[in-house]
C-alpha cells in the first residue's frame, strides 16, 4: 500500500477577492449551480487549498466558497442564504484553444492578477493530480484523500471529463475508474459515500463499490463537520443507462418488460443488502403524522406557485389523508435507509458478455448515484424511509420515458411499471402493489415536486406529471 503523502499548505491573501467578480457571473452560469433565478449578492471563502504552486505555466486551487443570495429576490429583502460550492480553480497565463470553453475569465486585481483563470476539470494535468493524490493517500491542507486499501488504483490512468450531468461533475480515468466531484457541498456523513461503502461491506454486487473519497476536514479553529467532496468508484465500461436504453426501446417500438423486471429484482436486492447493513426503524401513527404532514405543505405550495394543480388539490391531498387514516388505525410499517432519488436515469445496464473480472458484467443492472434529492436537507435524505418511496419514483420514470414518446405510450408504461413491481417481488418476496395507499402517497408526493420542477425550469414538459396528476386525483381515486 502506497505511503499516505501529507503536506502543508496556504493560500495567497485576498484569493477571493481576486476571484470574485468573475465567479458573480460565471458561477450562475453552471448547470450544477442550484440558487439559479436569485441573484449572488457575495462570497465567503470556506476554505482554499493549493493544490499546485502557481508558476509560470499552470496552478490550481480547490476552492469551498459560500454564495450568498437572497432568499425572497424583491427589492428590499434582507434575508440571505448561501450554498458551499467545491470549484477546482486552473491558472494560467493564457489559455490553449483546447480548454476556451473552461474559461472563468481573466483575473485584474489581487494575487492572481493579469492571469487567467478556468474549470480546472477539462485539463488533463489537474485531473491527473486528483488521482494521484487518492492512490497515494495524500493529504494536502484541510483534504483527506482515502482509499480502499483492498482496492488498487493504477498511475496513468488518462482523464477525460463528462459533459452529461447535471448537479456535480464526473471525471472517467482510463475506462477504470469514475471520480464523481459534488459540486454543492454540506457537512456531514453524505449518502452517496455511506450507502455504498454498507452495500460493498454487505457484498452487494448491484452497486460499484467506493475504491476511494476524498473529504475536507474542519478547520482546527472553527470546528464543524467533515465535507464529503468527491467519491471515485469503478466505471462500468460500455453501460448504457436505463434512461437512454428505455428511449431507445420506445424509438424502436419495441417493450421493455424484460429489463424492467430485472430491474425491479435489482432495486429489492439493493433495498435487501440496506435493510441487512442499516437500522431500520417502525413508523406508527406519530411518525406518519409528520411525514403525512410534510407532503400536504409541499402539495399547498406547488398549488400556489402552479395554478394548473389547483383543481387537483383535493383529489392529491386525499392520498395523504388515506395514509394518515391508516396509520390511526393502528398500521405500521418499517423504514430504512433507500436510495433516496431513483430513476431510470440512475441505474446503468452493462453490456451482455462483458469480461467476467468486469464490475456488472453480463448485463446486468447497477444502481448509481446515492446522493438523494441535492435540493433536500442532508438530515432529510440519511432518514430511514419505506421502501416504497424509491418504488414510486422509478413508476414515474417509466411514466417519463413513455410520454417522450411521439406520440406518447402510456399503455408501454403501464406494461413496465407492472413488470418492475412483479421483479421487484420476486427478490423482496413483497410486492409493492399490496401497500397500495402507502405507494400512492409516495407516488403523488413525486408527481407534485415533478409539477413545480417543471413549471419552474421545463415548462413544455409540464403535461408529462400533470398526466399523472389527473391519474392519481381522479375520481376512481379517491
């Protein structure tokens, strides 16, 4: 096992200052910036570490900054917020044709002045560093850099930067391995590291086992809780993922049964191996009463931001009242860690007659992505909840892929969702169709946080969860 490298350092004074005025209009820009609409009123430096001395040629910074916005964007609102956002901060003198699409901006006062700065991630030489750093154990200012000590991570690996995603960033090293990078970042244990070192302790083969992470520790003079940064994992070479494969299915006109039954065998297996690894916990009446409670507000206030769910409103709030009702009855149910953000989008298919040493091969599912909903509390997402939350979730994703369809295929849809939950029995041993008030609960809770998602960000795909709106409000429901 290679020696753990420890070193020392600082960063100039006023760096952000330096940077600053280039962030305010760069970083609201990004797609995995999440306070988009409400403008940045400020910045205050979390912690910056120098992970490459700025010489001549190239430097580097990672950089945990808070943006500060306000909560209510009208005039005169005193009322502030910010999220913490991990940048990795390349410099240069000048930038090569190659890396003009990382450009921040060039840089006119402070330590970084007349140089220029970029997105550090599409340069091969600081994604190297990255790799490095978790082969050798480094530690470097307030990072840790771990690793599996079981698991071994080649040097030379060639990086290459993933363009697809949407709420942090992806650097695949030489079809080996995937460092996930979470952009938007809050202390505390994260899931997406938690849950996968339990499965891979549990030898669940369904989910890449972490090969290595790396953390930022408290500042010794202002102590707080570790920052989970960046998790690397091993890549499932030539995967296609659920999404893109069920798309590709429906252009063909050909069904997916098939694979969503596997798939629902591999959600239970998952679910199986969290149960077995985690505690779970009994909900009774009390604990439903706040859940229930919580659904009925996120209902209220997607009706009064989208008025198209407002001649729903009852028909959706009776779902949670039917749940509730039940709960006074005396009915229970178990809770437990769940994945917390499951779509199809989420599961990877490898490709059939893979290498046989290869992560999933055979083609097999794997479920990727632990990290839970970004935009909920990291407390939220760590609770134990039923398993039937991540089941509802992946129903509305086969009801998503069906209605990109033109013209749209419920009746595909239905035929998948049917296939999923018949999988998904066949490895729990429960089918999720017979807790049918607690799946619907669960089922309206998504479509309604689908609703304002897209009346706020993808207004012409609002008819797909207002569809099943009127489904699970309609009359027949209630």
């Amino acid at each position: 096992m290679s020696e753990a490298v420890t070193r020392t350092v600082t960063s100039p004074p006023g760096l952000l200052a330096s940077l600053a005025p280039l962030l305010r209009d760069w970083l609201p820009r990004q797609r995995w910036f999440a306070g988009k609409g409400r403008p940045v009123t400020g910045f205050s430096l979390v912690a910056a570490t120098d992970l490459l001395p700025a010489d001549a040629r190239l430097g580097l910074y990672h950089i945990l900054v808070r943006a500060h916005q306000q909560l209510v964007p009208v005039p005169g609102a005193p009322e502030e917020t910010g999220d913490c956002y991990q940048l990795l901060i390349g410099v240069r003198e000048a930038l090569p044709p190659r890396l003009a699409p990382a450009l921040i901006g060039h840089v006119s006062e402070g330590p970084l002045a007349g140089r220029t700065v970029y997105e550090a991630l599409h340069d091969a030489r600081p994604a190297e560093l990255l790799l490095e750093a978790l082969r050798t154990r480094a530690r470097i200012g307030g990072l840790r850099f771990e690793r599996d000590p079981g698991q071994e991570i080649r040097p030379g690996l060639v990086p290459r930067l993933m363009t697809v995603e949407q709420s942090n960033s992806s650097v695949v090293y030489g079809d080996t391995f995937i460092l996930k990078l979470l952009r938007r970042t809050v202390p505390g244990i994260n899931p997406d590291l938690e849950l996968p070192l339990a499965l891979a302790r549990e030898g669940c083969p369904r989910v890449p086992p972490p090969t290595a992470w790396l953390v930022a520790d408290p500042d010794p003079a202002d102590p707080g809780e570790t920052h989970v940064l960046g998790v690397l994992q091993p890549f499932v070479q030539g995967a296609t993922d659920g999404w893109e494969l069920a798309l590709r299915e429906l252009a063909k006109g050909e069904d997916f049964v098939a694979e969503a039954r596997a798939l629902g065998r591999a959600t239970a297996e998952v679910h199986t191996a969290l149960a077995r690894a985690l505690p779970t916990v009994t909900l009774g009446h009390s604990r439903l009463r706040t859940m229930v409670a919580g659904m009925a507000e996120r209902l209220a206030a997607a009706v009064r931001a989208v008025p198209a769910l407002r001649p729903y409103a009852t028909g959706l709030g009776s779902a949670y009242t039917a749940l509730d009702d039940l709960a006074a009855e005396g009915r229970t149910w178990t809770a437990q860690r769940v994945h917390g953000d499951l779509h199809l989008g989420q599961c990877l298919r490898s490709p059939a007659g893979g290498p046989s040493h290869a992560f999933g091969s055979g083609g097999k599912w794997s479920l990727i992505d632990f990290e839970g909903e970004p935009a909920r509390p990291l407390a939220e997402r760590r609770m134990p909840q039923p398993a039937v939350r991540d089941v509802a979730a992946m129903l509305r994703s086969f009801d998503y892929a069906a209605r990109s369809a033109d013209p749209p295929q419920p009746d595909w849809a239905e035929h998948c969702r049917a296939a999923y939950c018949s999988g998904y029995a066949e490895a729990a041993g429960t089918d999720p169709r017979t807790d049918p008030v607690m799946l619907r609960a669960y089922e309206t809770d998504k479509a309604v946080y689908e609703v304002l998602y897209e009346a706020r960000h993808r207004p012409q795909w609002l008819p797909v969860p207002l569809a099943a709106v009127r489904r699970l409000a309609g009359p027949d429901r209630a």
